[in-house]
C-alpha cells in the first residue's frame, strides 16, 4: 500500500459571471473533500471577493490572476 499524500489544485477560469462563480465557490465548499489551492483566472475586471468570502473563511489557499485578455473559448 503507497503512502501519499495528495493535494487537489483547482484551476478556474471566469469572466464577467459572478453569479455562477459563487455558485461554483458554494459548491466546492459544501465537498466532503477541501481543496488545498484554489487558482481563479479572473477576464473581467468586476470584483469578486464577494464570491471568494467563503474560501477566506475556510482558510483554503486562493490566487487570483487577473486576465483581461483572456479569451473564453
């Protein structure tokens, strides 16, 4: 049996949908399983701390990238 240690990264790209971004947040929060890191690339240029309150809370380690050129394909 293998002893390892996993961490779950999530990488999540958003723009200009606060709504499901908080959604998505809620979601992820409600897991059995936490992820360790969470990486939002974030295309528009509305706030969303609002939507990260509850992983602030949860003491889950955040990046937020902010992208305005990114492109949604």
């Amino acid at each position: 049996m293998n002893n390892y240690s996993h961490r779950i990264a999530l990488i999540i790209p958003t723009r200009n949908r606060p709504e499901l971004l908080k959604r998505l947040l809620t979601s992820l929060y409600e897991q059995t399983t936490q992820a360790d890191q969470i990486i939002i690339v974030d295309g528009s240029n509305a706030p969303i701390k609002e939507e990260i309150s509850l992983f602030l809370k949860a003491g889950t380690d955040y990046t937020i990238i902010r992208e305005y050129r990114f492109k949604m394909l």
